[in-house]
C-alpha cells in the first residue's frame, strides 16, 4: 500500500506540475485547471485511502460541507470579486496549516513523531515555523481580503514605531519557537499563534490599495510555504512539492508585480504605498485644472473613423462589469475595419491577471490581449486609446515628476496616441492618490459616466 500511495503522490505532483503550466497562459489555462483537478482527486483519494485514517464519518460529513459551500461560491462568485476570494482562500490555507500543526502537536502518536513530550527537534522546528507562516498567512489574508471588499479601508494605516513592532515581534516569534523546541510547552506553542497572528495584521494594514496585487502574489507564496512546512512535519512528499510549487511561483509572481511597479519586495513590506499621497490629496491644494471633456458620440464617430484603436481596461472596467459591452464595441469596431486590441499593465485591477480573466470571460480573442512589453511602443503610431477605468497605469507622472508616489513605475504610453478617450465616474485620483496628468493633455477627452453605459452609448453611435 506504501508503495502505490507513492506512486500515486508522484502521479499527483507531475500533474500539478503541468497544471502549473498550463495557468502561465490564456490559451492552455483551462487544459491546466483541468490537470490540477484530477491531481488533486487523486491525492485526496490517495489519503483517505491510507489505512490510518479511521473517521471516515467525519472526513465524509467534512466533504459534503465544504463541497456544498464550494458549490454556492462557485455559481454565485463574479468576475469581479475574485481578487478577495483567491485572499480568502489563502487565509484557509493557511489556517489549516495552523490546525494540522496544532493536531500533530497534541497527537504526535498518530502522526508517527513521537510521544507527547519527546518529539523530535526536527519536527518542531518545521511544525513551528510552518505554524508561524500559515498563522501570519491566515490573518494578513484576512485584512488583504477586507481591503478588496471595502470591509477595512485601502488606505495604509501608519503609525510611529510601527517597523520597530513589527521587529519587537519578529525577535520574539523566533525566541519563542526556539523556546517551544526546547521546552515543548503548549504555552510557547498558543503564544507563537497569537503573536504570528498579530504581525500578519500588523504586516498589511500599512499598505495601501496600489499594492494589493503584490499582496495576493504574497499571500499565495506564504500560504505555500506554510503548506510546505506541515509536510515536512507530517513527512508527506507530495505535500511539500505541491507547498514548494505554490510558494516558489507566487514568490516569482510577487517579484514580477514589483518590477511592474518600479518597486522592491521590502518597499512594498515596508512602505505603504500611497499613503502620504492619498494623505496629502485629500487635504492638500486643489487642483484647479480642467480637463477637456467629451461624450460618448464623439468617441464613436472617431473609432468608426479610425483604422488603429488600443483599449486599456483597468478596475474601472471590472466595477462596471463592462467587458461583455467592451467586446461588443470592439467587435463592431473591427467590422468596420479597425484593427482593435488590448493593453494589459501588469498591475491592472487587483490580482496578476484580473484583466485578461475579465476579457476571456467575455470572449475576447487571446491574440488581440497583450501586455505592456508587447504593445507599448505601438501606441505613438495608433490613432485612438480608450481607456476604461485605468488610471495610476496610464499616469505620465510616472516618468516625469520625481517627487510622484510613482515615479519610476513603468506605464502603458497612452498619452503618445492620436487621440485618448478617458472613461471615468469622476475625477478621483487612483489607488495612489496621484492625480493622472493625462486627464489635462490636449489630446485626451474624458468620458464621464458608469463605464458600461458609456461603452453601450457608444455601441449605439457606431450602429447608427
């Protein structure tokens, strides 16, 4: 039984291996959730399996609750949430690391490390530390998750001494693990949760709104490695390659939104980006200029006379759900004989990817979606840029006014085109709180209003 349970695990490992793969791309995404699926039925079938495990009432009444939960979340989830539902579900994970450290502390016995009292230095190390990742993954996703849903506020939340803290409990989480390894006292055990517990808080509050992407990727790392950790603790081979998967790509992704952004890992950590921006916008000198603005006939008797139109969705597009009315424009655009594609930031909307996720959900074609690196230098030779709902992304500020929250942040070269439609409610600055020079260039005319409904009076001219 050992045997085929290994080469069962191994099976599972390649698939999620080549899951993994196929995610890194539109066109096999789906072909690689498929193979994540089947690897996972396949683990989960290979431990329940295991002639250890005895509550098989239990493990069954688990699975209908957490199917049926999983179930309704997914028919009722939209497009648009799904940044704070890949948070929430990293905080599972990382509470479950939490729990399964917790039983094998209690009940080492079972897990074949020992007697109570006498388990190994080895497996305490891992088992602490693997309790520590997954409790600070559990309560940062958390606030990560109630910063995307609006429950705790985007703003970074800063107060004096706060990295000092943020060190003090460091210092005392690796003291009280080393403590815990030495003395296997439940107490050191509870006081490493509650205090990882509290740096995961204390880690994300400071950091605002411009950088939640960077936080999922990170979150996603440390709920892998957390995962990791346990099956080093529990000596579960396919445990500890598929927590490696997760915390090694989430780490390449963290650092890929970083170089997107112009910033280190340790600055997003460290900094709360946007802060004493969004701080001084909010009390500082009003901006008394006034942009040009347009409405939505004007933008369609120009696209229908263009023959080069680049659309740059951002979240303004996903609030409005206005992909579906943005692939409709963009199909009657393309009948009239544009050529029409899309520019995705890699920081655009609040996860990697939350763009083209929105754009595939509404059917648009992979080879017209490319990224920043790709379509960037296009735009000076492009007659119209539409841009929806795409703001500290589009800000020339960036590469012009060093004294900018986002000075050095590559950005997608729109003010270079012929002409810019600006679609927004108002004029807001973005997650920044830098006010979008673009808004006043002289090409640039803003379309205010619901994105969706503009793109729909703008479906309407082009029909006429």
């Amino acid at each position: 039984m050992s045997n085929l349970s290994t080469v069962a695990y191994l099976v599972s490992s390649v698939l999620f291996i080549m899951s993994l793969r196929g995610l890194s791309h539109p066109t096999t995404a789906r072909k690689g959730n498929f193979y994540g699926i089947i690897g996972m039925t396949i683990a989960i079938l290979t431990t329940v399996a295991n002639p250890g495990v005895l509550s098989y009432k239990e493990i069954g009444t688990a699975f209908v609750i957490g199917g049926l939960i999983g179930s309704v979340i997914a028919t009722r989830i939209q497009m648009t949430a799904l940044p704070q539902l890949v948070a929430a579900f990293h905080s599972l994970v990382g509470l479950a690391a939490v729990f399964v450290a917790a039983a094998a502390f209690y009940n080492p016995t079972a897990f074949n490390l020992g007697t109570e009292g006498n388990i190994p230095l080895g497996s305490l190390i891992e088992m602490a530390i693997g309790t520590a990742i997954g409790a600070v993954t559990f309560t940062g996703s958390i606030i990560a998750f109630g910063k995307l849903q609006g429950f705790v506020s985007g703003n970074p939340l800063v107060f004096k001494g706060q990295h000092f803290l943020n060190l003090l409990l460091g210092l005392s989480i690796i003291g009280l693990i080393a403590k815990f390894c030495i003395d296997q006292n439940p107490e050191f055990f509870w006081l490493i949760v509650a205090a990882s517990f509290l740096i995961g808080v204390l880690l994300i509050v400071p950091i605002g709104g411009a950088d939640m992407p960077v936080i999922v990727s990170m979150l996603n790392s440390y709920s892998g490695w957390a995962a990791a950790g346990i099956g080093f603790t529990l000596s579960n081979n396919l445990l500890i390659i598929t927590g490696a998967l997760v915390g090694s790509s989430g780490a390449i992704l963290s650092y890929i939104m970083c170089k997107g952004m112009n910033r280190s890992f340790f600055n997003v950590l460290l900094g709360g980006f946007g802060g004493e921006q969004a701080a001084s916008s909010s009390g500082g000198e009003k901006d008394d200029r006034q942009p040009k603005q347009g409405n939505s006939a004007d933008a369609a008797f120009m696209m229908k006379n263009s023959k080069t139109i680049i659309i740059v969705p951002g979240y303004g597009m996903a609030v409005a759900q206005a992909q579906h009315a943005l692939r409709e424009m963009g199909d009657l655009l393309k009948a009239a004989g544009a050529e029409v594609r899309y520019a995705i930031h890699p920081v655009a909307g609040r996860m990697p990817g939350h763009m083209n996720v929105l754009l595939a959900e509404a059917n648009v074609p992979y080879d017209e979606v490319l990224e920043l690196d790709e379509i960037n230098r296009d735009f000076s030779d492009t007659d119209v840029a539409f841009v929806i709902g795409a703001n500290d992304v589009t800000n020339p500020a960036a590469k012009t006014d060093k004294t900018s929250a986002i000075y050095g942040m590559p950005i997608l070269d729109v003010e270079n085109a012929g002409q810019v439609f600006f679609v927004k409610r108002g004029m807001a600055s973005g997650y920044a709180g830098v006010q979008n020079e673009l808004f006043f260039r002289d090409n640039t005319l803003m379309l205010f209003g619901d994105a969706k409904k503009v793109c729909e009076d703008i479906i309407k001219g082009l029909e006429d």
